[in-house]
C-alpha cells in the first residue's frame, strides 16, 4: 500500500464521483477506509478501490408480460 499517494476528501469524493459532505457524513456509516491522523481525512485509491468493489450491486432484470422491472440485488 502506497500512503504516499494518499487522497485529501476533497480528491477522494471526485475519484468516486461523491460530494465531499456526502463522502464525510458517510464515512463511519458506510464502512468506507480513511486515515484521520491529526484531525484529517486521508484516503488510498487501493483501498478505495477493494471498497467499490465490494459495495457494487447486480442489476437482476425479469421480465413480466411486456414490461420489463429492474430489480436490484446485493452481493
């Protein structure tokens, strides 16, 4: 793991296309990896990574007579 390539939030919320607020009120919530030495947030991509990773969803499509619904499942 390379901490010298860490993230501020700001950078951390652009790498995953987030607001900055919404990155820092779901830090604990969402299990989401940082470092807070000294009262900051720091982020590394790798970590952020494996974290995408494990929070994507499967889009699971049925089709009901013509119409077809989306159903979302987790994995």
């Amino acid at each position: 793991m390379d901490f010298a390539n860490r993230m501020t939030t700001q950078q951390a919320a652009q790498y995953l296309g987030v607001s900055p607020d919404w990155l820092l009120e779901n830090l604990e919530l969402k299990n989401i990896p940082y470092y807070k030495p000294a009262n900051r947030y720091y982020f590394v991509k790798e970590q952020l990574d494996q974290w995408l990773e494990t929070t994507r969803c499967k889009n699971d499509y049925r089709n009901n007579g013509n119409k077809q619904k989306k159903k979302v499942v987790l994995v």
